[in-house]
C-alpha cells in the first residue's frame, strides 16, 4: 500500500511537499516525503505560522527525495531537521550546492526587517479591545496586524482555514525570543546539508530494497529533475515532474524526454504555466539590446533587479554574448548579489549539464561567466564605489522585486536620474516595491525615504524558467503508455485554479478517458493497494 497527503503546492504554487507512507506486501514500512519547499505566503508571523504548520510528525519520515533547489521546493527542509527528521535527503549534486545556498539565504532573511509586518501605527481604543490598554508592545502590534492581514490571505488561499488559530503561542514565542521569530537556526541548515546524498541523471538508486528512484534533467534551473519512483516488485512507477523547464533556454540543457512506462499508475504534473502559450517571437536578447544601446546613447546606466538563482546568471550569457557578437558597445557589467556570485560559482562547477551551445562558447575560449567585462562583486565596499561611478555600466543584483538586497542601495543613487534605465525581467507581486515602479508610480518609498521616480522603466517579457502549456502536456503525452489501456491518474500540482483547471481542459481533449485531479491542501490518496 502506497499513500499520499498533499501538504503543500496544493491549490497553490509555493510550498511543494508530498508525504508518503508506504506498507509493502513483504519488507520494512516506511515513510517519506518528496520536496518540502517554503509556503511564500504573507510575512513574518504568517510567514510562520503556514510554514510551521505540518500533517505528519517529521520524526517518522525515513528518506526525501529532492526535485531541485527553488526556495518552494527545498525552503522547509531545515525546520524539518530541526523537528526530528534524522534520514537522508536525496538529490543531483548541483541541486544539493543550490540548495545549500537558497537554504541559508532564506536563514538569513528570516531575521531581516523585509520579512516583517509593516509598522503601523494604532489607534489606544482599537488596543483596548484586546484587553491591553496602554501595555501593548511593538510584538503584540505585529501579532495583530498579521491577524488583520490573514482575512486577506484566505481569499487567495482557502487551505489557510485549516491551519489552527495559533496567534497567541506564536505571540508568546516573539515575547519569550525578543520579537525574533525564525523557522530555523543556522545549525539546522547545516544540519540539514549534511544529510544530502547525491546520484548524478539517469543512474538508478534504491532507496528502499523494494523502491528505486531515479532522477532525469528536467531543465528547469541547473541540477533540476524529474523523479521516476518505481515499485520493483510489481514495476509499478509514479513520476514527479517538480518544474518542468523552458526548451531553449541559454546555459543548461533543455527538459529531457521521459521513455514511456507501461506500468505508470500516477503523474504529479506541475501546473504553473497551465494556461499559458510562450510567446515565441519575443526575443529578451533583442529587448536588452535596445535598451542597452539607448542607455548607453544617453550616459546613463543600467539597472537590472534579479533573482540570484538562473536569472542573474541567464542575463549574464545573453549581455556577454550581445558584447561578443558586436551588437552592443562593450560595457562593464557587475553582477553585484553575494548569493548570485555563489549561485555562479555552483555553475562554473559543472559543465557537463551544459547544452552544446555553452559548450561551443567554453572551447573557443569565451566563457560568459569569465569575460573581462564581468565583476562579479562580493563586498559591500565593492558595491558602493558603483555609487560614484559615472560611466554607462550595467548592475545586476538582488531581489528581484525590490523587498531587500543591494539593489535598493543602487536605486537611491539612480532612480532620479532619467539618464539612467530600470529594466523588470520577472513578475512584480502586488505588494512590492517593484509592482509600484512598474505599474508607474511616480513616488516611492526606499529605505525609508521618498524617490521621484525619473529614470526610464522598462519590462521586458520572455523570460520564464517554466515550460508553457504546449510544453506541459509534450512532456505528459510522452511518457504516456501506449500498449496499455490503462490511462495513468494525473495530479496537478503546483498551480492556480486558472492554470490547473486550463491545463485539465487541454489533456481531456486529447484522452477523454484520463482521470484528473487537482488535490486541496491535505487530502489524502491511496495510490497502490
């Protein structure tokens, strides 16, 4: 018997988490999980509370697999250390340094202000309320303003009326730790880290003398995989898509092709671009041209907020590669983000999850990640001389949508200048200084003080680290048996209702017959008698 309870990327995008319990006819029983990825819902308190929130007791959990090392996929993993679980984590070698990275940034921003709720003044009589008076602390005014903010979140997230109301343990934790409120400490990340076993793509492990495991290059950001999960008794075989990639994407290979499994009895097919076609005419690099050569027309520099992880490293190869081919006047590039610098760093390691055009590049001498004009900035000394520069460059750094990192520094020194360009390369959520800039603000607020926003504002679409719908449902057919009238269950997971629900409409068009779900948070299937 094979069982499943959906903990997370359940009606949802973030947190993707999948408990197993598994009683074979013969043999020991045993309990695993595949993914235990961070819910990116709300901040600080219910930040917490949804994260903290498991259905299974971590204890009992024997083994993880691992499909890639996405905040969403991996960001849980530590408080799962932290609260028992004392097996081991099974992954490729590039997702376990990925991992290792991603895990203790979010470590690290647990304790910034980015993750807090916003200060906000409140009224004496609204406090009275809640039988405090004038006692009230700035901790007790957190707890509260994530109370309020809650009612907002369950209108997106409906799985959120099953967690408990816990407001008031987690308001004594805060008083107990001095307003400090953390999922995991530091050793639990290291911890963590030292319970990874990697296997390279395609070689077969077991992780359980009736289940072998096995990882196949899902394309999505290096190291990325899909697992195939098999029963080697009755050949029985489950696969997990984790995020399938983009074909064509610059660095890595492209999302591999899985062989057809005649014994397949279940999909568990991410669904965040279910509704979307790519559009294949627009070209980032072209769109980064442009706007390269305008910038540099005016003196002015450009601006590129980021993510650390395949973004920053993406918009690296297609400006070196732009600078290489002549189509844009040489121009220093500083990729300045610690965490982006690492990212690299795991990068330039492995060259055999290269596609063949990095591979061309390397053996003609012209690696992008080590162009003479590409600084890759580790200190904050390093980051302020940019501040008085007044050549043309390009920056390059985090976050990606403006809720911390270095980048906030480099917008106070070039926001007001209309010389100087803002380039959006990914999605801005509602909420975020990023959202404001691009919906066309003219005022914000950085670091605590207001900018007139003069520099010129430009988003550029193309980008996408997800395979479309039409890529979705190539993979899904694919691996599809053929000789077998049986159609295989399909999970989708890891997406909205506008993505799940178009992606279903799409596969029943092309085999009627095909039983699909879109499981809610906690819902539980027997996958095998």
């Amino acid at each position: 018997m094979l069982k499943v309870t959906f903990c997370g990327a359940s009606r949802t995008v973030t947190g993707s988490l999948y408990y197993f319990d598994y009683q074979p006819k013969d043999g020991k029983n045993v309990k695993f999980c595949v993914d235990a990825g961070m819910f990116q819902i709300g901040r600080k308190v219910n930040l917490y509370r949804v994260n903290s929130f498991l259905l299974f007791d971590p204890k009992e959990v024997d083994f993880i697999l691992l499909t890639h090392g996405h905040l969403d996929h991996c960001g849980r993993l530590p408080y799962l250390v932290k609260m028992g679980f004392g097996g081991k984590i099974y992954s490729t070698p590039a997702t376990k340094e990925i991992a290792s990275i991603v895990m203790s940034d979010a470590y690290k921003h647990q304790q910034t202000e980015e993750m807090s709720e916003d200060s906000e003044w409140f009224e004496e009589d609204f406090l009275d309320s809640f039988g405090v008076g004038q006692k009230y602390t700035d901790i007790l005014q957190e707890v509260i303003k994530a109370q309020e903010s809650l009612e907002s979140l369950k209108q997106k997230y409906k799985f959120l009326d099953k967690l408990p109301d816990n407001f008031a343990k987690i308001l004594n934790l805060m008083e107990k730790n001095d307003g400090r409120l953390v999922l995991y400490e530091k050793k639990d990340v290291d911890q963590t880290v030292s319970r990874f076993r990697t296997y390279n793509y395609n070689q077969t492990f077991l992780v359980h003398p009736n289940l072998q495991a096995c990882f196949v290059d899902a394309g999505h950001i290096l190291g990325s995989s899909y697992i195939i999960l098999k029963e080697i008794s009755s050949g029985k075989t489950i696969i997990f898509s984790g995020d399938i990639g983009n074909p064509s994407k610059p660095i890595i290979q492209d999302p591999k092709m899985i062989d057809t499994q005649n014994h397949l009895t279940h999909v568990f097919l991410e669904s965040t671009y279910g509704d979307r076609l790519h559009d294949t005419q627009s070209k980032p690099e072209e769109q980064i041209c442009k706007i390269i050569k305008k910038t540099i027309a005016k003196k002015g520099k450009i601006l590129i907020p980021s993510f650390s992880v395949e973004r920053a490293q993406e918009l690296v190869y297609i400006i070196v590669e732009l600078i290489r081919k002549n189509k844009i006047p040489p121009i220093s590039i500083y990729l300045d983000s610690p965490m982006a610098a690492a990212v690299t760093a795991v990068v330039l390691k492995y060259p055999e999850l290269y596609d063949e055009e990095m591979h061309k590049l390397i053996r003609s001498g012209q690696n992008p990640f080590k162009s003479k004009y590409l600084q890759i900035l580790e200190t904050v000394e390093e980051s302020k001389k940019l501040n008085h520069q007044k050549k043309s460059a390009i920056i390059i750094a985090g976050s990606g949508m403006l809720n911390g990192g270095r980048i906030l520094k480099h917008l106070r020194f070039n926001i007001e200048n209309p010389q100087n360009t803002i380039v959006f390369t990914g999605f801005q959520a509602p909420g975020t200084l990023g959202r404001a800039i691009v919906d066309g603000q003219t005022e914000v607020e950085i670091e605590k003080r207001l900018y007139e926003v003069k520099a010129e504002i430009v988003k550029i679409e193309g980008f996408s680290g997800h395979g479309d719908q039409n890529m979705l449902k190539k993979w899904l057919f694919h691996l599809f048996p053929h000789k077998n009238s049986i159609t295989p269950k399909v999970f989708l997971v890891h997406g909205e209702e506008s993505g799940a629900m178009a992606l279903k409409n799409e596969i029943q068009k092309s085999i009627r017959q095909a039983e699909i779900v879109w499981p809610e948070f906690g819902q539980e299937e027997i996958l095998w008698e």
